[in-house]
C-alpha cells in the first residue's frame, strides 16, 4: 500500500497534560487538533507508522534509524515518569530501507546508536496517537546536517521501501516552528521567526513541497526552528504523488510556534518530483558557473576535482595572472553543496610560495580535510559551489569600535589561542557577534584577555 497519509505536528512536552499540569489549557487550538489528527490515523489504521524526529540521535553527515525489535521510553525528564512508552519497530520496514541506502551508497542505517530511549519529539506525537489506537509499529530516524536535497531523497527511499514492502504506514512529521516568535519566549525574539512561520504554513498548507528548498540555511537557523527538516523527510515521501493537504492550526503563544498539517496522496504527478525540476541539468550547470567564475574560483575547483577523483594534487597551471603566481597571501576555500557549507579551510597568513600554491592547498584541505564533515566524494563534484576570500594584512587595533561586520574580518587571539572569522557572513550582523563566534572557535573563554585585528578580503565567487 505504501504511504497512506502524512501528518506534520510540534512535540512540546508541555501540551502532554501530566507534564503541562494545566499550562497545556494555553495551546487548546493546537490539542484539539493532535486529537483530530489522532482520530484520523486511527481510522486508517496503519500497520506502521514512520516518525521523523529532531531530538532523535543526529550526526552531521548520516541519517540514523533506530535498530532492533523496539524501545522504551518516558517522560521523566519532564517530572512525568508515569507518561512512558513501549514500542515495537517494524525491523522488516528498516531493513528495507537500510538495503535501499546502500544499494544507492546513501548515509542511513541503523549505525551509531548512543542512546536507545525514545525522545520527545518521538514520544509527544505518539501519546496522542497511542490514546486512539493501539496497533502497528513504528520506525524512528533523525534528522542530519546534511543538505535539504538529501533529507528529500531520504523520503523518497522510505516511499520505495514501504512500497516495496507492501507496508500501509502512516508518516509523522515531529517538529516545532520557530523558537523566537515572542520577547517573552524561551529563546527570546528574532524578525525572522514569525516570518519563517508563515512561509512554513503557506508551503506546508498548499502542499507546495519544491519551495521547501527555497529557505536559505542562515535564515532558518536565525528563525531558530527545529522541524524543517524532518518535513523535507515527509515530502520526499511524497515524491511523485499529487496531494490533499489541509491546515488545521498554528498557534504561537508561548514564544514558540506549533503548526499542524494533514497529507493524503491522490494519484502519480510527475510534476510534484521536486528534485529533477529544482537541480535540472547538472552538467549544463556546473558548464555555467565555470563560465562566470574567475581564475581564482577555477583554480580551487580544478584542484577539488583532482584530488576527490584521482588523489593527484596539480600543480600550478601555466598561464595564471601574476596576482595570483607573484605575490604571498593567506586565503580561505569555501565549498557548499546544495546551498549549504560543505567545507571551509583557509590561512591567516600566506604559508605557500604563492597565492596560486595557497588556494591550491586549501581547496584540498577545504574538500576531505574540514573536521565538520566527510571527504567530499566524485559523485558531489557537480553540485559543488566554491568561493575564495584572499585575505588582506591583518591589522591591529585598540577598540572593537574600529570593527564593521560587512567590511572587515575578526582574528581574536589570546596567547596561543587565535580564532578568525571573515566579514560579511550571512546571519552575523554585529560586531558584538562577530567577536564572540571568533572568541569560541578559537576556544578563548569571556573573562580572558585578548587583543583584536582586522583584516579586509577579496571574495572571488
């Protein structure tokens, strides 16, 4: 049968009435809904229900699916241990999916478990759910740090396995909106959380999965959400299939926005495979970018690609402008993928014997050598978007007031501790911020003493 219907839901602990303890009564909009949709997936009784969760165990580079026959879990945590769960896993379910990822050498799989117990994200949607029906089994994974597209194609292998399987499962989508809708909220207010809340409900409400991909990465973690993710998840599930979808509520009370939407599958539409439209011809692409990109940008690409394909690390090309062979500067090699950073390795102070050698390096560094994430493999190359910033003489100065976030790049440094951060980053807009992201890298604590520079930089794209 294969995905019957999906279901986009938040998880705060708190609507849970043994956590709540009557502050639920606040979000009564955002209950009777969960009970709607309770109600709902009672009625179509699913032999499995698959359940994306931002509080399950997350790596930056691998989708985790929990393993075994099954796990437990409670409330404890939210002073609520009689609130506790006993769930069995469709091992038949995973196993297909796991087989599906490795045919297509795609991270997922049932590796690196560190906790077996079910988290809230897992559990809130589940006490609904329980209250109404009893059967079937579930299957658990988290999210990645991994880019949008691939979350979307994550979807689409539990599409093919439930089909595969003969599986009538239910998707849940688990995740809370923006975490800075009000001053008084947890977290406090940001412009950009209410305005990621109505793009959320108005793509989520009309089904309009492609624009999904259209939240730009900084923008969502200033909007501090937690569920976009995991309703990529839900839409790859969807690929192919026209859709039914419906709003029931949003609610942001508490600083915090819960929106809940329904999803039911009405027939093949290859208009809705929302990857081949968005990523088109990747030749094509790649053929484009090469085009309009200077000699700065082509040198660090040319390296990327013979180091990930041959381990061969070039040499300097013949025919290089003399900026880039006759004269010493530090640099940084920038990569992402899908618009989101893939690697990044740069110098503060040249190291090589020319600028040409500095790129060179770095753009090897930048693509197998970033502690942050995995080696970059050949199948990435033609997704792959480089930038490179040349680095101007550090200078010092006496005062952060000497600073401007737009023109001007951070070194902190306290003895043998120095951190860097360039300017004009997308989600740093003061200098306060730029001082303290620098300050961390570079593992200096607050009450340390630490003299500043800064330093302009070309940005060659």
């Amino acid at each position: 049968m294969g995905i019957i219907a999906g279901f986009m839901v938040p998880h705060p602990p708190m609507i849970v009435p043994r956590v709540g303890r009557g502050s639920e009564a606040q979000v009564e909009d955002t209950i009777k809904a969960y009970e709607r949709v309770a109600d709902e997936i009672a009625s179509l009784r699913p032999e499995t229900i698959v359940i994306t969760s931002p509080h399950s165990i997350m790596y930056a580079d691998w989708f985790h699916i929990s393993p075994g026959s099954g796990a437990r879990g409670s409330f404890a945590s939210f002073g609520a241990p009689e609130v506790s769960f006993d769930e069995s896993y469709d091992e038949e379910l995973v196993g297909e999916i796991c087989r599906l990822a490795g045919e297509e050498d795609f991270p997922a799989g049932t590796e690196g478990e560190r906790s077996p117990e079910l988290d809230h994200g897992t559990m809130v949607p589940l006490w609904f759910i329980r209250n109404k029906y009893e059967e079937g089994s579930i299957v658990r994974i988290g999210l990645s740090g991994l880019p949008l597209i691939d979350h979307y194609r994550l979807g689409q292998l539990i599409q093919k396995a439930a089909d595969n399987t003969g599986r009538r499962v239910v998707f849940v989508g688990s995740g809370d909106l923006s975490h800075k809708l009000q001053d008084y909220g947890p977290y406090g207010f940001a412009k950009e959380g209410p305005e990621y809340d109505e793009r959320i409900m108005d793509v989520m409400g009309r089904a309009a999965f492609g624009e999904l991909f259209d939240f730009d990465e900084g923008f969502c973690d200033r909007a501090a959400e937690c569920g976009h993710r995991s309703f990529v998840i839900m839409a790859g599930a969807f690929d192919g299939l026209a859709v039914r979808a419906e709003k029931l509520v949003h609610q942001d009370v508490t600083g915090v926005g819960y929106g809940i939407c329904t999803f039911y599958p009405e027939g093949s539409d290859d208009s809705r495979r929302f990857p081949d439209a968005r990523l088109g011809n990747p030749e094509e692409e790649i053929a484009d970018k090469h085009e309009n990109s200077d000699e700065y940008v082509r040198l660090a690409y040319a390296s990327v690609e013979a180091y990930v394909s041959r381990r061969e690390a070039i040499p300097v090309p013949e025919g290089l402008p003399e900026e880039l062979t006759g004269r010493r500067a530090g640099a940084f090699v920038s990569i992402h993928e899908h618009g989101a950073l893939r690697g990044c390795i740069g110098t503060i102070a040249p190291t090589r014997a020319s600028l040409a050698e500095e790129i060179i390096a770095n753009a090897i560094s930048a693509s197998t050598r970033d502690p942050r994430f995995t080696p970059i493999k050949p199948d990435e190359l033609p997704w792959l978007e480089i930038s490179v910033d040349v680095l101007g003489e550090p200078e010092d100065i006496d005062s952060k007031d000497m600073l401007d976030v737009k023109r001007y790049g951070v070194i902190v440094t306290s003895g043998r501790k120095r951190g860097l951060l360039l300017p004009d980053l997308e989600g740093v807009d003061t200098v306060d911020q730029q001082i303290d992201i620098a300050r961390q890298k570079a593992g200096i604590h607050r009450y340390e003493k630490y003299s500043l520079q800064r330093f302009e930089v070309i940005r060659h794209y």
